[in-house]
C-alpha cells in the first residue's frame, strides 16, 4: 500500500496487523493526556512495525504517520505468528531487525548526551542522512519534532539552524576580498 504525508498507517492502542516499511519515511507520536503529540521514534525503509509485536501481539504504543510518500507492505498478525513456529530463518531475521532497532537506538542516546545543543543537532542531523538522505531533517521534520527528538526546545532548535545556515552561507560566499 502506498502512505502520502500526513496519512495514518496504524493509531495508539490499535492491535492487529504488522507492517513492513519498503520505502519512504514514518514517525511514531505519541498522544499525551493534555491532547499534545510527542514525537516517538523514526521509522526507516526495511523496519517492520510495531516493534513490540514482531513476537506477540499487543496494542500500539504510538501513531504511525507519513512524513512522506512512503511505500508499506501489509503483514497480516495470524499468518505472521503461526510462521515464527516453525521458521527458525524468520526468527533469526526478526532478532537481526531488533539488533538493528537496538543500534540505532544506541546512536539516538549518543545524540541525546551530546554535550552541547550545538553537538545534539549535529549528531541528529549525521544520524538523519546516513538513514534518509537526501532529505534534509529541516524537510520532513518541524523544529519542534526535532527538538522532541533531540531533547531542546523548539527555540534553541530555531537559533541552532539559524547559525548553521548563516554558515554556510558564509562559506558558500568565499572569502572576502581586502
């Protein structure tokens, strides 16, 4: 099934199905009691979600959203479940996403204890082009789901790329003539 931005693929406390993301990007928010959505996680091609159900089922921590067109494979919960019986190869490919999962899970800490705003946006940003490339985290995300990610505020997230654009510019310009 194809995904466009902004449509849903699942909702916070749905069961039922998996889903094997082929191509394009989600992102899990996660409703709040006040109403408020809080930027989960990311999810990048070739994961299968929800995570917590790759080896029994359970409800949907989050919601998951387009951030762009986004192609996505339908894996029914029955069949799924009955096949981790007796498909050893399908249980070592479920353990290898989870490692996976767990890595880049691993780098989103290494972001979040970055030293300076500067060093977590940074890092987020290296993270967000070795996974999503050639999109720019500025173009699927706003400031403040990119604040939400990285543990900044919206404001401090603004000033950060503000700086980092007036950088490059300068370095775009070249140096100034005397």
């Amino acid at each position: 099934m194809i995904l466009h931005k902004g449509e849903i693929l699942f909702r916070q406390g749905d069961a039922g199905s998996l889903y094997h993301l082929k191509s394009g990007l989600l992102k899990i928010v996660r409703t709040q009691e006040d109403g408020s959505f809080h930027l989960m996680n990311l999810i990048v091609p070739d994961e299968i979600i929800p995570h917590h159900s790759l080896i029994s089922p359970g409800p949907c921590h989050g919601t998951a959203v387009a951030l762009m067109t986004s192609e996505v494979e339908l894996l029914p919960a029955a069949p799924w479940y009955r096949s981790l019986e007796q498909d050893a190869a399908k249980c070592r490919m479920i353990a290898q996403k989870l490692q996976d999962k767990l890595r880049m899970m691993q780098q989103r800490i290494d972001q979040l204890t970055a030293a300076t705003p500067a060093d977590k946006l940074r890092k987020f940003d290296e993270w967000f082009h070795a996974y999503i490339a050639p999109s720019s985290i500025t173009e699927v995300l706003t400031q403040d789901e990119i604040g939400q990610f990285i543990g900044l505020r919206r404001e401090t997230v603004n000033r950060l790329i503000r700086n980092q654009t007036a950088a490059a510019s300068k370095t775009a310009a070249g140096p100034k003539n005397s």
